[in-house]
C-alpha cells in the first residue's frame, strides 16, 4: 500500500469565492488539520455557511489557491451556491 493510499482522518477544508466578473469560483483558501479548522472557524465568525462535502472537497484540494475551478466541477459547485442563495433568502424571509 502507498502512503497516497492511506485515508487522511485529518479534517480537510476548501473556501471559495465567486464575485460578479469571475468565469468561476475560485479557491481562496485550503488546508488540513488545524489549519482546516480555522478555515471553518473563520467561515462560522463571519457568518458564513459551511457544507460537508467529502468528496468535492477531495476533489477541491487538488486545485491551487486563486484558481479557478475546473469546468467539470460546475455542476457540483453550482448546485452548492444554490442551497446557499436559498438558505440566504430563507433567513431574510425569517427576519
């Protein structure tokens, strides 16, 4: 067995961002262990939502930091901007 193909039990974490003028989201911050879960800490801090998604996230961490996503993942990263916009207009209804 090669160490590639020992699971990681470290938690992993991907943050992207997609802004008015970019062709896709792109990777704005990565990392394992510690340094995933800072990345969700700061997420939650700034009211930001979270999504566990083992597999895209695996998938994600192979891109480099400021790079956009890959057009076989825009299904995938869409369908995950829509459960936020919908969450968004959920809790602007609420309030």
């Amino acid at each position: 067995m090669k160490p590639s193909d020992i699971p990681d039990s470290r938690a992993h974490a991907v943050a992207l961002r997609y802004q008015d003028g970019d062709e896709a989201p792109r990777v704005v911050a990565k990392g394992y262990g510690d340094v995933a879960d800072a990345i969700i800490a700061k997420a939650q801090a700034h009211d930001l939502y979270t999504h566990k998604s083992p597999e895209l996230v695996r998938l994600l961490m192979h891109l480099d930091l400021d790079e956009h996503i890959p057009p076989e993942l825009y299904r995938a990263v869409a369908e995950l901007l829509v459960w936020v916009y919908e969450l968004e207009a959920a809790s602007a209804r609420a309030d």
